[in-house]
C-alpha cells in the first residue's frame, strides 16, 4: 500500500514538473524545456511501473 501511495506522489511530481516547464518555457523563456522533458521521462516510468505491477498482479489472479 505504501509503494502505490508513492507511486502516486511521484505521478503528482511528474505532472507539476511537465506542466510546469511547459508554461515556463512558452512563458519566461526556452530554456526551461527541460523541466518539460524530466517530466515526461519521470511519468512514463512511473506508469511504466505501476503497468508492470498491474500486469503482474492480473497474471498472478489468473494463474
């Protein structure tokens, strides 16, 4: 239970993080893009994982 609450606090961070540097740098200037792309990479994996344990815990009900 404690992981998937992380899970979901970083899923929040990812979000900010994209969101936030998108405004950022439409708003302020180009160089805050990169806030947009640590974003990004931090919200696939966290779906990444949180697909992989969904995929697991399905397989393991089936089995």
């Amino acid at each position: 239970m404690r992981f998937e609450a992380r899970l979901d606090l970083l899923d929040v961070v990812a979000s900010l993080l994209l969101f936030g540097g998108l405004v950022l740098s439409l708003a302020v200037a180009e160089p805050w893009f990169w806030l947009t792309c640590a974003g990004f990479v931090l919200m696939a994996a966290v779906y990444a994982v949180k697909g992989a344990r969904w995929l697991r815990t399905r397989l393991r009900h089936t089995a």
